[in-house]
C-alpha cells in the first residue's frame, strides 16, 4: 500500500492484472483473493476463552472478506540438554509430543467444524507449528490479510502473559492485528460486530493511511459511524514559548487540528460515502489517554504502528501498546506500510 498519497486525495493502488473493478479496497481484496488463496485471515487457536473471541472474529472477516481462515496453534517444543549442562541429559518424550500434536489437531478441527457451520461457505485451514505462539504469528503474517489473537491465552500460549503474544505480534506483524478485547470477550460465531463506532487515531499524513484505509473498510464492512481523532500537544514552530492564552490561541490551533483531519479523511470519505465521520480533535499531553476515552463506546479502536526510527517505536510504545494492554474494545493495530490488498 502506498504511503506517500497527497494530503486529502484518495490513495492510488495500482491495479492487478486482469482487475477492471474500482479502487475500493473491498473490491480489490475480492479480486485478489480469487487469484491468490494464500492471503487469508490468520487466527491463534488455544482453546481459551480469549481464543474464543478471537475465532469468532477471524471467521466473520475472513467470511466478509471472502478469504481462507487459517487456525494456527504454536506448540513448544523442549530442546535436549546433553550433559555436563545437565546432571542427567534431558531429551524430550517423543510419545508426549506426539499426544500433544494429537490433542492440537483434533482441537483445530472442531474449531474448524464450527466455523463450517457458521459459515457453510468459508473455507478453513488448520496448522500445527512447532513454535513460540508469538513467532508462528508473526511469520504467519508475511502473507495475510490480518491477524486475530486473543488478549490473553492457555493451552499453546500457556505461561505467557499479555505482551508476550499480543504486544509482540502487535510490534512486529507484517501485516494488521486485531487483538480483541477485553479478554473475557468470547464473541458470537457467525454474528457480526455491533454497529458501535470505529474509532481511529490519526497521527498525520502519510503515516496514517494505512490506518485511515483500514479504519474505513472496517467502519463500512459493519455499518458503523467513524471517529477520527487526532491529539496535539506540541506548539507549532513559529509559536514556540509557553501555552497561556496570551502566547497561544487554543481555539486557533483546535481549528487547525480539525482541518487536518478533515484534509486526512477528506479522499477516504469519497471512496466510503456510506461512513458516517465525526472528526474529534483533542488538546492533550498523552494521545491514548483520549483512545482509551473513546474506546469504552467503541466496537474497534485503530492506531498505526510507524516505521522503525527510535522515535517512532517509543510513541508506539506509548499509545498502540497502551491500547492493546488497557483498551475496553478491540484493538486494531496497522503497520505504516500494510498492504491491504
């Protein structure tokens, strides 16, 4: 996905070969998946009720997105340890590994059972990776859609706590990660989200297209109004010194705040007449203090993720990792660079 498109104009996606459709990313992605069926929608599978909810939702995007739905469950598996570092040489029981692949895989197929019944049409995949839950969803995302975890896991994600799989595959995915949230949320299999807002939190342009485009297909796929939000704290250049009203007019900069917004969602809103957008400037030292706000009433909450200056990974770190740890909703987090297509 290109991440230099002028402020304000619907970004430009080169077509396939063969695509005579619109630049709709929702027409796009039926084209492609047509064409290439390993683009589909990766969910971790554990058995937890956090993996619940995150099955549940990967079935309804894979299903909307007319994609393969891939159930992944890492197992770990324990490595020798000859002598002299250990008093006797550990070697793993291979019968005990080979009742845990078992258990694994007659857990993937029920899951896989019930995703059929839901969506009689949904074709569905199921892997046993011998990796750590964080690892096999991270190299699953080379080539998928999106990726769906659970806030929370057991089973194949047993003795990692959140941050381990979630914050982790949220900091390094190759492509977007919804983690759902909260973590009791077991979802409702082959029902759609609610039609609560989708929240957005926009940081500028073009580091926010990626966000902004996911933000809008997602907002459209459940018929759910739209919030862009953007928080500034900084003063601009020519108005550097303190923030009392005699040196800095709030209500001039909230109006400026607004029209970047406006400007940022401006071509998205052309592509999605259908959106309902509500722009949401807000004055604050700390973005996610107002994402979390806004999240308690929302049915998704998506931040980017930027590229890999130091800067950019701490204001990750300081916004889309406290959302994935504290929101109340789920949590979409969209690399810089994702190709949504």
């Amino acid at each position: 996905m290109a991440g230099g498109a002028d402020l304000g104009e619907p970004l430009f996606v080169p077509p396939f070969e063969g695509y005579q459709g619109g630049g709709r990313l929702s027409e796009l992605r039926r084209f492609w998946t047509m064409t290439n069926d390993k683009r589909g929608v990766v969910v971790g599978i554990d058995g937890s009720d956090a993996a619940q909810g995150a099955f549940a939702h990967a079935a309804w995007e894979a299903h909307r997105r007319g994609c393969v739905l891939r159930l992944v469950h890492a197992q770990r598996v324990p490595l020798p340890v000859p002598a002299p570092y250990a008093l006797i040489p550990i070697i793993p029981d291979q019968s005990e590994l080979d009742q845990a692949t078992r258990a694994a895989t007659e857990l993937l197929a029920d899951y896989r059972a019930r995703a059929q019944v839901a969506f009689p049409e949904l074709r569905v995949e199921c892997e046993v990776v011998t990796d750590s839950p964080a690892g096999a969803l991270v190299a699953a995302s080379a080539d998928a859609q999106l990726v769906v975890v659970g806030s929370r896991g057991l089973g194949g994600f047993t003795g990692l706590l959140l941050g381990s799989v979630s914050a982790q595959l949220a900091a390094h995915s190759r492509s977007p990660v919804i983690v759902v949230r909260p973590p009791e949320d077991r979802g409702n299999l082959g029902v759609g989200p609610l039609h609560t807002p989708v929240v957005v939190g926009v940081g500028g342009v073009p580091e926010s297209e990626a966000a902004l485009a996911f933000a809008f297909d997602e907002a459209s796929a459940r018929g759910a109004p739209l919030i862009a939000t953007y928080a500034w704290w900084m003063l601009p250049p020519n108005n550097l010194g303190p923030t009392g009203p005699r040196h800095y007019d709030l209500a001039e900069a909230e109006d400026e705040a607004r029209r970047m917004l406006a400007e940022a969602v401006a071509g998205w809103s052309e592509q999605y007449p259908d959106v309902e957008v509500t722009l949401r400037p807000e004055h604050s030292l700390n973005p996610a203090v107002g994402l979390l706000e806004l999240s308690r009433k929302a049915g998704l909450l998506v931040v980017s993720r930027h590229g890999g200056n130091v800067l950019s990974r701490l204001l990750f770190a300081s916004v889309g990792d406290i959302a994935v740890r504290e929101a109340e909703c789920p949590v979409a987090v969209v690399p810089e660079n994702a190709d949504q297509t």
